[in-house]
C-alpha cells in the first residue's frame, strides 16, 4: 500500500498539473501561445500583465475585438496586444506588454 506521502505528493503534482494547464488555457483565450518551459508563476505574471494592458485599452475606449491579436485592420494599432517573439523568453514578454500598457496610460485617464 501507497505511504501517505506518496499519496500527497501525487495529488500535489496532479494540482500543479491541472493549474499549469488551467494557466495555458486562458492564454490561448487571449490569443498567446507560452513559450515552453515557462513556470506556473511567470505564466501567472504574464496573464496578470494582459489584463492589465487589456483594462488599460478598455478605459482608453478601445474594443478588445475590433483591435485583437487576430484582428487584419485594428482601428488603433496601440491597442493590439503585442505578439510574442519566436525566441523571447516569458519575463521579456512580460515587460513588453507592461511597456505597452504604460503607453496607453496617459489615453487610460483615471
């Protein structure tokens, strides 16, 4: 029979698996593939910083679907979400999008 902690420790990893995976999907909702290799926490950070880039062009009077990732025309191309680069690591996308966010803050207003 299992020991208890085998038993805990499978559960543990059977969590993070189905956060892990949780935090993939709602990123492809949004249109990001993650790199691979990217812990549950930078994945975490990088959705955090979507949603805010996504508030920021909301308050600025954007529409998320006019102005998507997929979108061919965006009326405001400053709306966009930036698309990750083939070799750019999770942190360095992070910040890109919280550049963008910052661009978008004086438009935002409060």
């Amino acid at each position: 029979m299992p020991e208890q902690s085998d038993f805990d420790d499978s559960i543990r990893r059977e969590e993070r698996a189905s956060l892990h995976e949780e935090l993939l999907a709602r990123l492809d909702q949004k249109g990001v593939q993650a790199a691979e290799g990217a812990s549950d926490a930078e994945l975490a950070d990088l959705l955090s910083a979507i949603d805010e880039f996504e508030v920021a062009v909301e308050r600025a009077g954007g529409d998320l679907m006019v102005d998507s990732p997929d979108s061919s025309e965006p009326e405001r191309p400053e709306f966009v979400l930036p698309h990750p680069h083939d070799d750019e690591s999770v942190p360095t996308y992070i910040r890109r999008v919280q550049s963008a966010t910052a661009r978008l803050g004086p438009m935002a207003g409060p």
